[in-house]
C-alpha cells in the first residue's frame, strides 16, 4: 500500500457528544481527532466502494481504469 504525506490542520468545532460516543465505538477509536479522521477516512472509503465497478475498474490499464472512473464521476 503507497503511503502519501497528509496535511493536518487545527481547527474548532462543536461535536455531538453523543454522536461522538458512537463513532467511537464503532470505528474502535479513542478521542476526538482520531475519530473524527477515522470518521472522513471511512466516507472516503466508502465513496471510494459506491464508485467501484468491477467491470471497469478490475480490467485494464491503469491509464483505462482512471478514465473509466472520470467519465462515471461526470456522467
């Protein structure tokens, strides 16, 4: 798996305590910003399945599979 640099950055926010508790608990996580990028990781992911065809994106070169991918993202 290719590992990329990430940028952090410090922000404020008000959270659902409650919502908060549960995303924890689900994702396995202890506090606040582990579980909050656990959380945005996991929409990614996610988007990432929602996209997935496997008859586009399996076959192919990697040039293919990418303008698979850019033709569903504008269709």
């Amino acid at each position: 798996m290719m590992r990329t640099m990430m940028h952090m950055s410090r922000t404020t926010v008000d959270v659902d305590e409650r919502a908060l508790a549960l995303a924890q608990e689900e994702l396995g996580t202890t506090g606040l910003s582990a579980t909050v990028n656990a959380a945005l990781r996991e929409v990614g992911r996610r988007r990432a399945l929602a996209t997935f065809d496997v008859r586009c994106d399996v076959d192919g070169t990697p040039h293919e599979v990418e303008a698979n991918r850019q033709d569903r993202r504008f269709a």
